[in-house]
C-alpha cells in the first residue's frame, strides 16, 4: 500500500489528534475514535505511522553542524534550588556578541523538534537556548506520550519561572548583546506571551499558537509580540479577539499573523499538521523581527 498523504486524511482526523495531544482525550479514546476513519484501504497502522510525529527523518540541522557550537548546559532553577537542563547553541564563527533568544517547546518537553528550532535559531546568527522543563522530572523521556504525561505533573506557573530564569541566563552569558527575546510553540506559545508579562525588559516575543493572557496581564507587556496562529485552530484562535482588543486599547507594539488552512502544530515538521510553505514564511518572518529587536 502506498504511504498516505495529507489529501488522504480527514480534517477531522488532525481535530482528534489535537484532542488527544493536548489531554482532551486519553490514548484509549484517541485510538477508539481514530479507528473509524481505518476504512477504505486505510488501515489503523497506516494511520498511526501516518499521525504520530517522525523525528528520525525531519532534522533540518544536523546536531554536528560544523558552523554550530551546540553543547546541553544546565542553569539554576528558582523552583528548589535544582537545575533545568538546556540545549545552548550559538555560531562558531561570530564577530562580536550576539542576541539571544529563549526556544520554548510544547506541552511535551525538549524533544527532537524543538533542538532543531534551537540549532536553526543559531543558524540565523542568535545565540539560543532551549530548556527542558521537564528537568525536574528526569528529562524529555524519549517519546512524546510519557513526555505529555510527565509534563502535566508540574505546575505551569513554575514552568513559566524555570523559562524566565533561562532569559537572565542568556542575557548575562559572555556572548549575548543583553538582548534576550523568546518564541514558544503552543505551550510555549502561552510561555512566550507570559514572559512579555513577567520580563519587563524582554526585547521581543514569538508566540507560536499559544494561549493568551487575561486583560490584567495584558497592562504589564513592554515587549514588541509577532503573533502567529493557525487559520484552521478555532481552539486557540478563540481567544484572540479579546486579547487583540485590549493589546489596541493600551497601544502596545504587536503584529498577528494568520496562515489560512493550517492547523495547530503546522510549524512542526515531524506531524502531518506541518505546512511547509506557511512554517518556512513564519520562520522568515520570526528571524526578521528578531534581527530588528535584539541587533
């Protein structure tokens, strides 16, 4: 049988796995529900190997690149006294400091994914640092299930200060410009719109698709926001009118953009939810801003 293609699959399909990957529904649910759209020469191990994210194959930058300096480093943690662990990498070749800029992974902690988003920050001449928040906890497990499943047993509150604690790291290292901004995605999107809450200072903040702040919150953001959300993601997007009416209210500095017909996650390269023509414009668009904001 040949390999399916997004044409082949229901939107309704992509709707159910966004239920379950953000905890609506628990994987027995997920796989009862999946099941009914296993007809028509489409076989349930077809649609598994066809939904759950390919990490092995979609790596756009190499954990050896030879321009990169990419090493795990682990900084403290204002949550205990212990320590988060992170990815750091930065070009090799670079006249001067750089800016920073803070990855924030989703809902499942650092998995392959978000290093690459790291490495490709670094790529586009940051120096960047994406924590594993799951640090406390043992680390992203290897899969993004047991990832989801341990991530749900820390406070986000806490989370968002382990994030935060990896701003003032960047800021002060030896090779950061003291401009430090952030993009998240999902999770890390509702992380990056905190942190233009919580970091006066914060110089610039990339939400990926995440969840907005309440109007209180709102009054406390100093940082410029380049917002991007998925035109097919009424979940999120939900929330969007109230927070751009009160984002124009108190005339703060910020930029939306919608990607029609796409959904949640499109940015990630690993699921079928991946557009690549809307990620590769968002990306552009997120390394621009970040060059405008931390040069």
């Amino acid at each position: 049988m040949a390999p399916l293609k997004k044409d082949d699959i229901k939107q309704e399909v992509f709707d159910l796995y966004d239920k379950y990957a953000h905890n609506q529904i628990d994987r027995r649910e997920f796989m009862e529900k999946l099941s009914m759209y296993a007809v028509g020469g489409i076989t349930m191990a077809s649609l598994m190997s066809f939904i759950m994210p390919n990490y092995k194959d979609t790596l756009t930058v190499s954990p050896n690149d030879p321009e990169l300096d990419s090493k795990f480093i682990t900084y403290n943690s204002p949550n205990g006294g212990g320590e988060i662990k992170g990815l750091l990498s930065k070009p090799k070749d670079h006249n001067g400091k750089m800016g920073g800029v803070v990855v924030v992974h989703e809902n499942r902690g650092l998995n392959p994914y978000i290093e690459d988003v790291g490495r490709r920050a670094a790529k586009a001449g940051f120096i960047s640092l994406a924590p594993d928040a799951l640090t406390p906890l043992g680390g992203y497990p290897g899969n993004d299930d047991e990832g989801r499943t341990l991530q749900r047993q820390r406070d986000r509150n806490e989370m968002l200060e382990d994030f935060i604690a990896a701003y003032n790291y960047l800021k002060n290292h030896e090779d950061c410009n003291g401009k430090v901004g952030v993009v998240g995605f999902c999770f890390g999107g509702w992380i990056s719109n905190m942190m233009a809450v919580k970091v006066p200072d914060l110089a610039a903040a990339v939400p990926f698709y995440g969840s907005q702040p309440s109007d209180e919150e709102v009054a406390q953001i100093n940082a410029p926001l380049l917002i991007h959300y998925a035109g097919l993601d009424e979940r999120v997007n939900a929330g969007w009118e109230d927070y751009e009416a009160k984002l124009k209210e108190l005339d703060k500095d910020y930029e939306v953009h919608f990607y029609p017909e796409v959904n949640h996650g499109f940015h990630n390269n690993t699921t079928p939810r991946f557009d690549e023509a809307s990620a590769d414009l968002a990306w552009k668009r997120t390394v621009e801003f970040f060059k405008n904001h931390l040069s």
